[in-house]
C-alpha cells in the first residue's frame, strides 16, 4: 500500500512541476532517477530511493514548498518502510 502511495505522489509532484516550469536539469535527473529507484525496489533493490528522496527534499526547500511537502511524505513513506 505505501508503495501505491509513493506513485501516487509522484503523480502530485509531477504535477506540481510541471505547473511551476522552473525545475532545472539536474533536478529532472533526479526525479527521473527516484522513479527508476522505486522501479528496482519492485525487483528487490533499493539502494539510493531514500537518498533521492531526500536530496529532492532539500533542493526545493526554497523555491518549491509543495514539491518538498510531497517530496518529504514520499521520504517518510519509505523510511516507514524501511527503505
């Protein structure tokens, strides 16, 4: 269930970036990879999904504070499950 959660935030996230249109390369790449993350956790990896998270946390602390509300719920989701 938190996993269905997790993608259903990214929805929002994307949405909201989109909605925004400010959102640099660098921080693309990183969404990108938090999506191919949860991808591998479904295949029993889950090395850096956490770390992505978080990263994408902090970099829209400033500019984005709905992005980092979701990205914060999605770090907490996963940390609940142990990821």
């Amino acid at each position: 269930m938190s996993s269905e959660r997790i993608r259903t935030l990214l929805v929002e996230l994307d949405k909201e970036l989109k909605s925004t249109g400010e959102i640099d390369e660098e921080t693309r790449e990183l969404l990108s990879q938090l999506n191919d993350d949860l991808d591998e956790i479904a295949a029993g990896s889950q090395d850096t999904l956490s770390d992505s998270a978080r990263e994408l946390e902090s970099r829209f602390a400033a500019t984005h504070p709905v992005a980092e509300r979701i990205t914060r719920e999605i770090a907490d989701l996963l940390a609940k499950m142990g990821i």
